[in-house]
C-alpha cells in the first residue's frame, strides 16, 4: 500500500479507535466523509477480522482518534513533531460531524496535524485494537 501513495507521504494510519469516528477525504475537493464503527462488534469478531481478505486502499485521512499503528517516512517525523509539540489543550474539531473533542493525548495533536500532512489511512484497517479505555495506563479517569 506504501507504493500506492504519493512521493511526499507523511504518514500511514494502519489503524484508530473504533469508538470514535474516522474523518477522511473520500472525495477530494467535493466533500469530507465520517465512518463511524461499532467497537463493541469488532471486539467480538477479532478471529473473523485476522482470517478477513477484503482489499484495502489508503484515503487522505483528515481525522481520527487513536495512534493503533502507524508508519511515519523521515520527512513526516520532522512535521508531526512541528506540529504537535508543545502539546497544548485545543479542542479538536471533526468535519461533518460537527463535534469538538477535548485533546487528551497525543493522538489528538496527531490529529489536529493530519490535514497539514501528507496522512492517509488503510480503509479497510489493517490493524485494530480492543481499545479498553476503562483499563488504560495513559488516560486519566474523569
């Protein structure tokens, strides 16, 4: 998929957090696209997603919680630390949707910078998680 991208790619998202929403550039200069998944079900069907053969194709990624995997060429390092350091407390906001989010992580700066990047993300994801913030180490509990 790496081959598929274009010279300058900053940075792949092989995966994100399925109990949020994934914003990306589904039709280039007409209009952004939200995917919402079901966490819940994906956590269930981990066995059929490892055994799954659907095709997978990179689309301009423009938003999305969650740092799952991720490959980053040297370039794309140089502009995401740029972009995301210091980490500041901006609200994060999702196209289409319309709604803010708070910054709680680094993941957020990721994805404020996504726009000003040369981001994509695998659609179909190639990777996932059973993304359980109820047990996480990072996140504080509110």
């Amino acid at each position: 998929m790496i081959a598929a991208l274009p010279r300058d790619w900053d940075l792949m998202l092989w995966g994100w957090n399925f109990n949020s929403v994934l914003c990306v550039d589904l039709l280039p200069g007409v209009t952004p696209c939200v995917l919402v998944c079901d966490q819940i079900r994906l956590r269930e069907n981990i066995e059929r997603f490892q055994g799954s053969i659907v095709p997978a194709a990179p689309f301009r990624l423009l938003r999305a919680h969650g740092s799952v995997a991720y490959s980053i060429s040297p370039g794309g390092a140089k502009k995401l630390l740029r972009l995301c350091l210091p980490i500041r407390p901006d609200d994060v906001a999702f196209p289409v949707v319309n709604k803010l989010t708070r910054n709680d992580g680094i993941d957020m700066m990721m994805s404020l910078a996504y726009p000003q990047m040369q981001a994509f993300v695998s659609l179909p994801p190639l990777v996932i998680t059973e993304n359980r913030p109820e047990t996480s180490t990072i996140q504080g509990k509110d």
